[in-house]
C-alpha cells in the first residue's frame, strides 16, 4: 500500500468534463490530479468517447473541424500547462465518508479536499466483430455528432426505443433513406415518437430483425441482416449504421454512495454540480443523459471546477 501526498482536487476521468474541469483548477492553483483511465478499445479510456470519433465540426473554435483525438490531447496539453497531473489508471475504489476523501488504484491512496467526478457513460454496442474498428468509418453512435456526413446517403439505425427514433427522425435531413432495424415486432417508443417515424416518407422500419455482421474493410459499406422469426439473411448496401440501443453511465464505482437516478445517472442539484456529498461534484455525461456533447460536458466541467474552487475557499481557506 503506497499513500500519495495530499491533494486539493482530484479529478476521476478524462473526457471533456474532467479535462475543462482540470484546465480551470489548474489555472485556480489547485494542482489537480487527473485519473484519466487506462487504455482500451472500448470510451472506458484516457479522453473517453471522443477517442473513438474521427472529425469533430460542432465543436466551437475549429471552424475546419478537429479530429476526436486531437481535441483531447488538445486539452489535456492545456491542463498541463498550468499543473495539471495525471495517472494513468483506472480508480478501483473510493471513500468518500472521511475527511479527506481517499481514492484507491488498486493498492495505491489518494486523498483530496475534493473530488470532481466526470467518468461519462458509454454507447450500448451490438459486440458485433469489427464494430469497434469501424467507429468513426461508418458506425456512430451519435446523430447529431455525425449526421451531417452521410448527406445524400443510405443508412441504418438499430434500435426501437425513443434514442432509436429520435435518431432515425433527425438523420433524415441528412440521409436519403434511414431503415431502422429492430429486433421486436413494436417500438418501446413513445407513441408520439412513433407516429412522427411512421409519417415520415425516408423512414422504413424492418420489425423482428438484427444486425448480424459488419461489411467494409476501410469503411462501412454494408450490412448483414438476419430476420429473427424466418432465420432470412439479407445484406443491406448502406453508408452508416447508427447503433441507438441504449447508454450506461459509469457509475459502478460511486454505487450506494453517490445519488443516482433509476437508469444509474448521478444526480447533482439544479443549476450546479454538487452531488449529495460535500465536496464531491459530478460534471459531464456521468450526470447528463439529454445533451451528450463534447461542449456541454466541457461547459459542465467549468461549473465542477468553480463549485469546487468555491467549496474549497469557504471550507478549507487557510487550512
Ligand atoms: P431504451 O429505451 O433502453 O431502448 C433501447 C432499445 O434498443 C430497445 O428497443 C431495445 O430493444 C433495443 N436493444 C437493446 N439491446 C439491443 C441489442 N443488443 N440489439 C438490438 N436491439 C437492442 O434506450 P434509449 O432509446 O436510449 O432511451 C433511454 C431513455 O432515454 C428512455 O427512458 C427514453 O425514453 C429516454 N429518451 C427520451 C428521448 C426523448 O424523449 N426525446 C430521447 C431519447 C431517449 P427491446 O425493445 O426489444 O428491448
């Protein structure tokens, strides 16, 4: 067991939430630490989803687009500069009911003032082979992240609940024909969901079917689709799949600790980013399942980083 000296402000994650967040504590003086995660194949790593996007072109400032990689590095370079440190590894467990708050990785103790949570969520994959190498060259996750490049394109959307629709409705301004493919006979959608994708002329929906294998060696360019009553296989020339089946937060470490919602998204108080703990805030899409960008994680990344410095200056100034 190695203990590590003390530290104002720890900061577990490393997505664009952690990562503004540790730009504004660094540049507060606070010399935060990052535990930015470890490397995978999987958002579950240093940078987070956005390591697993190609071109960014909603992000403001690029006005030529930045690819997902290079906006993270980006940022991370930019804590950097004012002190910002970081590790390289996963947080394996917390306690957070003592003062100061302890923050293990694996044998190894950190303890801080406060702690800033910004773990984010991930997409629910099909676990299809070659889903995880064709992110970003043909499978998204996100529309409104990367609709606008399958302009004039066929494409398809997996799913059958709101996300699903919701989806399929909005890649209509872009695409020429969306097919959503669902694995039931009904949507688990909202009705009025529903009713705006049925009376929508680019959408089609193929009931009881699954996406059953990847085409493409660079790019996306077909999809294997079986029917799950008949056992039919049937391969689709499309441009995108849009995988719409559900997220999950991040959460399991913070379980029975921090406030969550049903789903297991921490629940922060209204207009800040204070969790149930003192001292413990939750910035990104570990609290946020409606905006999911990269600017509203960093936006609430800057409100976890000011709610700290301020906790800490009423509560620990001159300590
Ligand atoms: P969801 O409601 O859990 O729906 C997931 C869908 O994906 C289901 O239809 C499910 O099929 C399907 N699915 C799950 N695993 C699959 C797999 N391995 N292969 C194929 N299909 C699979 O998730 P969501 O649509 O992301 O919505 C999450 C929550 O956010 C919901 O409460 C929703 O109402 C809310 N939301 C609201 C809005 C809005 O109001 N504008 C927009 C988006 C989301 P089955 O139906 O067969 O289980």
């Amino acid at each position: 067991m190695t203990t590590h000296p003390h530290r104002n402000v720890i900061i577990i994650g490393s997505g664009p939430a952690g990562l503004t967040a540790a730009v504004y504590t660094a540049r507060a003086s606070l010399a935060p630490l990052v535990i930015e995660g470890e490397p995978s194949s999987t958002s579950d790593q240093p940078g987070g989803q956005l390591m697993l996007t190609t071109e960014v072109e909603n992000f403001p400032g690029f006005p030529e687009g930045v690819q997902g990689p290079e906006l993270m590095q980006r940022m991370r370079d930019q804590a950097a500069r004012f002190g910002a440190e970081y590790l390289t590894e996963k947080a394996t467990n917390i306690d957070f009911s003592s003062t100061p708050k302890r923050v293990w990785v694996r044998d190894d103790e950190y303890t801080a003032d406060a702690v800033i949570v910004s773990t984010g969520a991930r997409s629910l994959m099909l676990n299809l082979p070659d889903e995880t190498r064709l992110i970003g060259h043909g499978v998204s996750t996100c529309a409104t992240c990367d609709g606008f490049f399958f302009r004039g394109q066929e494409i398809v959307v997996v799913g059958g609940g709101d996300s699903a629709i919701e989806e399929a409705s909005f890649l209509t301004k872009f695409a020429t024909k969306v097919t959503i493919i669902h694995r039931r006979d009904k949507f688990r959608a909202s009705k009025i969901m529903q009713e705006r994708a049925f009376a929508n002329p680019k959408i089609v929906v193929r009931w009881n079917s699954q996406v059953t294998r990847l085409i493409g060696d660079a790019k996306l360019t077909a999809v294997e689709v079986t029917d799950t009553v008949t056992g039919a296989v049937e391969t689709l020339a499309v441009g995108g799949l849009f995988v719409a089946i559900g997220h999950r937060p991040n959460t399991d470490l913070f379980a029975g600790v921090l406030d969550m919602d049903e789903t297991g998204y921490l629940v922060t108080q209204p207009g800040s980013s204070r969790t149930n703990i003192a001292g413990v805030f939750a910035c990104g899409d570990v609290q946020d399942h409606t905006y999911r960008q990269a600017i509203t994680a960093a936006g609430s990344g800057c409100m976890a980083a000011i709610d700290a410095e301020r906790w800490l200056e009423a509560t620990h100034a001159g300590k």
